[in-house]
C-alpha cells in the first residue's frame, strides 16, 4: 500500500513539474523571463509554494524550460534528417529556432554563460540539416550554420513586436532561404515574394544576338 502512494505521489509531483514548465514556457514566449512567477503558477494550477518546491528561483525555472526547448529542437533536426526534402526540411527547423528564440527574450543575460552547451547542442543539430541541404545542392557550400542561426535570432528579434509575426516571419525566413540557394538553383525556384522565377525578376533581357531587349513583368 506505502508503496503504491509513493509512485502516486511521485507521479502527481512530475505531472506538477510538467505542467509548470509547460506554463513558463507559454508565459516566456508572452511576457519574457522576467514574467511573474505567481502568473506561471497560476497558469500551470499549482501554488506559488509549489513552484517553487520544483524551482528555487526564476534561473533554475528558465533552465528547466530552456533544457526542454532544445531538447525539442533537436529531436526535431533528428527526424527532419530523413525527410526527402533537405531545403524543405533546414527551413522548417530554421523556423522553429526563430520561435525558440522568441520564447526566451533576455534569458542570455539571466543564464550569462550556462547556456553555452545548449547552444552548442543547437548548432551540431542544425549543422546536420544544412550539410544535407548542401549535399542535395539546395544550399550553397560556403553557408555556415552559424550564420543561419543568427540570421534566425535577427528574425525573432526583428518580429518580436510584428502586428504580424507569424507572416512576417515567413516572409523574413524566405528572404534567408533565397540567399542560401546556389544561385542557378534559386533562379529556377519561384520567389517566395513576387512569384516571379529568379530570372524573371528584371525588366531587361538580351535577344538571341545578344542585343538587349526590353521585357516588362504583367501587372
């Protein structure tokens, strides 16, 4: 019988966990890490002395969250690895690493260097994706993931206020994957803007005896 209530009250005790972590990482992705804790508690339906039996302070709670954040990214970038896709398969992953960072404004400045691992956890992740893309010919060789990724934490930061950051976002991330493209290879592929194929982006052409033509997109 002791034994029984012990695995329940072990197993309510991580559901409890669980959920306040769950809750944190809504609430950072709203409000930041330095959002109330009390709110986190009361999202998550557990007291505030509770929450803090889990976490002995806001550093431990964003460690916690961040640890399952990358976990995710990088289980992500794991099964992303077998899609047939590569370009299809590095955008998306790129696209979760720009809400990944949204959902931790200032949590560099409240971790200062234990985030360093995780970091580094992320770039071997993505580095896996991109050489794949690479090998495919969907990007280009000098691209280093990097510069991808910081490319993604511009993105969140350029959104974070955005009416649109959804769309925006798309849209900023397209721009990134364009440039990424081999050049031959992004101009056969649509713009993710116009529509318009790369070489169909200009108003001048040259005819067949190399003389120059004028060529003007429909409106």
């Amino acid at each position: 019988m002791k034994s029984s209530q012990g695995r329940r009250t072990r197993a309510d005790a991580q559901a409890n966990r669980d959920r306040i972590i769950a809750a944190a990482r809504v609430t950072f992705a709203e409000e930041g890490v330095a959002a109330s804790l009390e709110k986190v508690a009361e999202r998550a339906g557990v007291g505030s002395a509770t929450l803090h039996r889990h976490f002995h302070g806001r550093v431990a709670l964003a460690q916690a969250v961040l640890h399952d954040s990358v976990q995710a990214l990088c289980a992500q970038a794991r099964h992303l690895s077998a899609d047939p896709d590569p370009g299809a398969a590095l955008q998306l992953w790129l696209r979760a690493v720009v809400e990944h960072s949204n959902s931790f404004r200032g949590l560099a400045a409240l971790l200062s260097g234990n985030a360093t691992a995780h970091h580094d956890r992320i770039r071997s992740a993505g580095a896996e994706l991109l050489l794949r893309a690479q090998d495919s010919g969907d990007a280009r060789g000098d691209v280093v993931i990097s510069d991808l990724l910081q490319l993604a934490n511009g993105i969140a930061v350029a959104t974070e206020r955005s009416q649109d950051r959804s769309g925006d976002t798309d849209r900023l991330l397209n721009l990134v994957i364009t440039g990424v493209r081999p050049q031959m290879r992004a101009a056969e592929e649509p713009d993710a803007l116009t529509g318009h194929r790369g070489d169909e982006s200009g108003h001048e052409d040259r005819d067949a005896d190399g003389g120059r033509k004028e060529r003007h997109l429909a409106k």
